[in-house]
C-alpha cells in the first residue's frame, strides 16, 4: 500500500473506532464538550464577558461555523480532524522509509491516555492543538531547511484555538525556528527555495506568536483580575492513577486531575508495565532520531518536550505546589499552568516517534517476522488502552435536546437584552435525556443572551474561586434569600430536571414565559437598570485582537501562494 494512503486508511480506522457513537446527528454533552445547534455571539462568546477568556477564541470560531452548518457538523468534523491529523502527522514526521514504522508512531501519537483523558473531559479545542503539534514541528524543521515558513504559521493558527494551544505552538515553533543555525537531515520539497531565501525566521516565530493576540489581550483588558486562585494548584495537579504514582502516570501521558475521566484501563496493576515497554523502545529509538534530524533540531525538541513535562510534574515535586501557588497568585495569564497535564503534549510527541523507531531499530531486517513485530506494536495503543474504542466504552455518544430548548431560545432572541441567570445555581448539569451525564451547563453556548452561571468548582476538597462579579452578585443574593431581580437580572431559567433546588424567594417579581417539562423560562415584571459603565475601549481592543491573528494568518498564506507561484512562472530568457 502507497505510504500517503497507508496513513489515511490507519486514521480512519482509529477515528472510527474511537468515535462511533459521535460520527450521527446530535450533540455531544461530556463535561467540557458542550455542542449546540449553535453558538451564538455573545460578550461571553468574544471575549468582553465577566470572566477571564478560557474559550476565545474557540467559541467566536465555532459561532462563526455555525451560521453555516450545524453545530454537530462542526462537532464531528473536530473530533475527526484530531484523530486524522495526530495520527497522520506524526507518521510523517517520522524519518523512516518503512511505512509500518511511520504508522507505529501515527498510532501511538493518535491512540493514548491523553488522548483518552481530554477528550473524555471534552478538551477538543486543546485535542486540535496536540493534533497540530507535529505538523508545526514538520514545517518548522523544513523550514530550517529552506522551505517556506508560512505552514508553521498556519498550522499554529488551529493550534491556537486556545489558549494553551496557542501556547504550546508558539514555544515549540520559536524554539525550532530561532535555534542556532545547524544543518538538519530534514529535507526539502525540490520545488522550494533555498534555505538563504528565508532567513527571517524570528519574524516568522513572531508570526506563531501574534496568533494569541485575541485571548491575550481579551485577558488583558478582563473586568477581572487575571491572576489565579493559588487554590487551583492542587486542585488541578496531576494525579496517581495507580501503583507507579504521579509521575508514572505523566510517564505514560496521563495523570489528568478528573478520576472521573481516567479510562478504568490505566487504573490496572498492569498499566505502568505497558509504559516501561513503551519507554524502553523508546530509549532505543532516541539515537536514529538524533541521527536522522540532526544533533540540534532533535535537542531542540527534546527540550521543549522536557519542559511540558517538567511542568506537568510540578505539582508531584518538592516545592512544586508552593512556587507554582505563588506563581498563579502574582503573574497574569499565569493560570493556564495549574492543569499542568495539558503541557504533556510535546513529550506524547516524542515519545510516539522514539517508540517507532525504537522498534524499527529492534527489528531491523524485512521479512514476516519482523513485520508481525511492527504489526505488534502498531496494535500495541490499543491492546493497552482499548476502553477508549467506542466513545469511551460509551461515555460519550451524541444526544438531542428536548424541545423546550428551543422554545426558550426562540423566546430570547425575540427579546435578546439583559442578563439571564440558570437555577440550580452550579457549574455542572446532569440531565436524563443526556444519559446523567456531568457537563458544563450548555445554557451560555445555546441562548442568545448573556448567561450568569457559577463559576467556582469544587474538586475533591478543594473549592476553586471564580473570578465573575456578576456571578457572586446573584450568589449572594440567593444566600440572602432575596428577589434576583436585586441582582439586576432580567431572565431566570429554570433547568427542572438536574440535581440542585431552587430557593422560591429568587422567582419574586418574574413570571413565566416558557413553561415545559424540562424548562421554565421566567421574564422581571419590570425590566432591571442597565449597566451604564462604558465598554467601547474594551471592546475595540479584543476585536483588534481578533483582527491581528487574522491579518498575520492571510499575510502568511498569501507570502505562500506568491512564493509558490513565483516558482512556477517562467522566467524571462
């Protein structure tokens, strides 16, 4: 079979067997993983929102989207992407001539626990970045060699859907693209330039690094502080999930802080031997990979991988917690480091190829033993970890919404001012018609109004704060026992079929307008005093935000196309 369609075929298989139950019409609803019919823009959606912006610009992309297709379509197409380029592009990257080596790595780097974890806790835009991650890589080694650069910046804009996405590429691209000139055994395409065409290669990391523009400065001009609660830190530490402790855990790329989304697979006696094979290949396969990118690109690499790791692990290290405490209480922006596990990716990257050529270099001559090794442990992924086939074990599978959600939206955008707040006042839902399922309460993705919804979450005993004004204003007044019209709220929804009670006293002054079995959605008697503080600056600034990633993409491309054309247009005698 061709090298390119062998690729395809493997990441078909797997993106089938992992997502089955999600490839239908429907909504995917597991923690996180919040599918609509569609997102609407909202302040929360852009970026202006009372909280810090953890989903932009994720959520004014898939809003977007769905103004032209559905938002299942656009569910699916994400998930498969993740598993199609994850594992095609860590073949790929690959530096081997035989197909069943390259597509050992495509398995491993496609197949695996953290994998499994963020996607049972619904991290796809993060999942997008990890899939990304070896065609930056690709791109960014090319490039060293002469190819144009505008892949890595292109491939870093899926990256940076979020946050840490965006972070993840912008390390790795500088890192290999700024790196001390050395030659590299990657090779390029015989149609590219030559390597002294592109020598402003720190613009070009600048490029990666302009493409976080919309959440930075989103974050910047917050109405809150962009400091962290330092309780997160243990909260969202990386955890045991069996004998070989924390780290072993890391080892074998999970760890994440939710026991509730480890596969029951990596909580067996016999997990952390299926990562000391894979780790002991894996030495093996270091030297070739040395060898065949050249001493400098992989050390470049490793570093970065050494570093994600290094911050995974730090909430499992003498002093970790502490100076990682008061590192999220005192430097903005600095909260995306307490789920240090999300960090793993680079190191889940050179783990799959060192694996693979680990194995290459074990069994080094051709024939049908040494492919039924290779077969072995292209297999290997899922032998280890086969609750991740069929969403999960079934943890996850598409659902629709009962009918009265699209009565009350359809109410809303009838009138779609002021402020709505959901009862049971909490984070999380679990409703019937979605399997009592835990997921983030999906009213602020599927209602064309501002959403108040608590923000704090307790995880284990430990509550982590939330930083909303807004929502400590309605929770206190709940506390109180007042009206939530005092909070100045205008719509109140009632989700009358998850967990949790709805104090009577918060309903004064409001009245039904929806009324159903699964919903009520009550309007104020008198419509509440508008916030008057001016919001045009803020605003102004997280759409220039939203402008400079796109600016930066288009003149990428289009420094792209025009270098490729320029190669293929004849040249005067």
């Amino acid at each position: 079979m061709a090298r390119g369609r062998a690729e395809h075929v493997l990441a078909a298989v797997l993106a089938l067997l992992m997502l089955a139950p999600v490839l239908r019409p429907g909504y995917v609803l597991a923690y996180d993983q919040v599918a609509t019919p569609r997102v609407p823009f909202t302040a929360a959606t852009l970026g202006w929102g009372d909280g810090l912006p953890r989903a932009v610009p994720q959520d004014a992309v898939v809003a977007a989207l769905s103004l032209a297709v559905p938002g299942w379509v656009v569910q699916v197409v994400a998930v498969v992407a993740i598993v199609w380029l994850a594992v095609v592009g860590a073949a790929r990257l690959v530096p081997s001539d035989r197909v069943l080596v390259r597509l050992v790595a495509g398995a491993a780097y496609g197949w695996n626990a953290y994998v499994a974890e963020r996607l049972l806790i619904g991290h796809w835009g993060l999942l997008l970045g990890y899939a990304a991650l070896p065609w930056i890589v690709r791109s960014a080694l090319a490039a060293r060699s002469g190819a144009h650069p505008a892949p890595v910046v292109a491939w870093s804009a899926l990256a940076a859907l979020t946050p840490t996405g965006g972070l993840l590429a912008a390390i790795t691209a500088t890192a290999v693209l700024c790196r001390p000139v050395a030659h590299s055994d990657v090779t390029r395409a015989p149609d590219e330039p030559r390597a002294d065409e592109y020598r402003a290669r720190p613009g070009w990391a600048l490029a990666v690094v302009a493409l976080n523009a919309p959440w930075v400065i989103a974050g910047a001009v917050a109405k809150v502080s962009a400091v962290s609660d330092p309780d997160g830190v243990p909260a969202f530490a990386a955890r045991a999930e069996n004998w070989s402790g924390t780290l072993g855990a890391l080892l074998g790329l999970g760890g994440i802080w939710n026991a509730e989304t480890v596969p029951a697979s990596r909580t067996s006696a016999a997990a952390p031997l299926f990562t000391l094979i894979v780790l002991a290949v894996a030495v093996v396969g270091l030297r070739p990979l040395a060898a065949r990118w050249g001493r400098a690109s992989f050390l470049t690499v490793a570093a970065v991988a050494a570093g994600g790791f290094l911050i995974a692990a730090a909430g499992a290290l003498p002093g970790g917690p502490s100076f990682l405490g008061a590192v999220v209480a005192h430097v903005p922006g600095s909260g995306l480091l307490r789920d240090g596990q999300k960090f793993l990716a680079p190191y889940a990257l050179l783990l799959a190829i060192c694996f693979a050529l680990g194995t290459e270099r074990l069994v080094p001559h051709r024939g049908r033993l040494p492919a039924a090794v290779l077969a072995l442990a292209l297999l290997y992924p899922v032998l280890v970890l086969p609750d991740l086939a069929w969403g999960g074990a079934g943890r996850l599978s598409s659902v629709h919404y009962p009918a009265d959600w699209d009565r009350a939206a359809r109410e809303l955008r009838r009138d779609p001012h002021g402020s709505l707040v959901v009862l049971p006042f909490s984070s999380f839902r679990a409703f019937p018609w979605n399997g009592d399922r835990t997921v983030l309460d999906p009213a602020p993705r599927y209602f064309p109004v501002d959403v108040v919804v608590e923000d704090s979450l307790t995880v284990g005993p430990d509550t982590v704060s939330g930083e909303s004004p807004r929502a400590r204003e309605v929770g206190d007044a709940l506390a109180a026992g007042r009206s939530l019209a005092t909070a100045r709220i205008t719509w109140v929804l009632v989700e009358r079929t998850t967990p949790g009670s709805v104090p009577p006293s918060a309903l004064d002054g409001f009245h039904p307008v929806v009324n159903g079995p699964e919903l009520t959605l009550y309007r104020a008697d008198s419509a509440p005093r508008a916030d008057q503080r001016p919001e045009t600056v803020r605003k102004v600034s997280i759409l220039t935000g939203y402008g400079i990633a796109v600016v930066v993409l288009l003149a990428a491309l289009a420094s792209w196309a025009l270098a490729r054309r320029s190669l293929v247009s004849p040249r005067p005698d």
